[in-house]
C-alpha cells in the first residue's frame, strides 16, 4: 500500500490552477448570485482548496444592471458609509446605488462575504463586475459558468 496517498494537500501560490470564469447575472438574485461569486473566488469549489491561500478563480460578472432583489429590498435596503469627519455618515437606498453604477450592488454583496483582513483584499482584486453583456477579458478565454446548474 502506498502511504503518500494518505498525505494531506495543501495548496500554495505556486501550485495553485487559477482560471478565469465568466457569470452572467441577468436574472438572479443578488444575495444568492453573490454567494456562488464568492465561492469560486475563494476556490470552494476547488478539490485543493486551502483556506488562507488564494487559490480562487478569477470571475467576471456581466450584466449587473439586470440583477434582481427580492421584496421591498430596493427601497429599504441601504448601504452606510462615513466620510471620516465628525457628522459624516452617508447613506444611500439600493435604488440610488443601481442609478448611480449598478456594478457597486454586486461589488459589495460579494466583498461582504470575502475575508475581512489581507486575503480577503487579495482575493476582492480577482472579480471584474460589468453592468453590460461585454467585458475587457476576451484574451484570458474565460469559461462561462451557468450558475443554476450549481448548488
């Protein structure tokens, strides 16, 4: 019996297969769209998947301007941020985000679900989110993934 195939695989930046997939959000959920995202970033879907490496996938998300949320999400969902000066709280309703650039909706569903410390900023700068049908990748040869045939 051969005792290496017992050792445990840990990937590292040299050994890792990092591929380029392209996922079209034209009418899904943002919530459950974003989770898939994550994932291949992360690399879950990945049999050597090693949690505090990048070993993710690059993915690149096309038609973000056709996204849907759920209920009365559009107008009561918002998104907070601070200026940094005293009083400097701005907030914005997922409507006036989707005016303004409908990439920024899917951008932070999915970095809300990535590592909140140095890998998950690493990992962040693999997605490329696109709110129409064409992307600036074509000579990566990205796969295309349909995501309801995943899990």
């Amino acid at each position: 019996m051969d005792t290496l195939s017992y050792k445990t695989v840990s990937a590292n930046k040299n050994t890792v297969n990092k591929e380029w997939v392209v996922i079209d959000a034209e009418g899904q959920t943002l919530g459950r769209m974003s989770t898939i995202v994550a994932k291949f970033l992360r690399g879950k879907y990945k049999p050597n998947y090693t949690p505090h490496v990048d070993c993710g996938d690059n993915v690149i998300v096309i038609n973000a301007s056709k996204i849907n949320l759920t209920g009365n999400k559009w107008d009561s969902k918002s998104y907070i941020r601070h200026t940094g000066y005293p009083g400097g709280q701005r907030s914005l309703t997922a409507k006036e985000m989707y005016s303004k650039d409908p990439a920024r909706l899917v951008e932070n569903a999915v970095k809300g679900m990535l590592p909140k410390n140095k890998l998950g900023a690493a990992i962040y700068r693999n997605l490329k989110v696109y709110a129409g049908a064409d992307h600036g990748q074509e000579a990566q040869k990205p796969k295309v993934i349909n995501i309801n045939e995943l899990k």
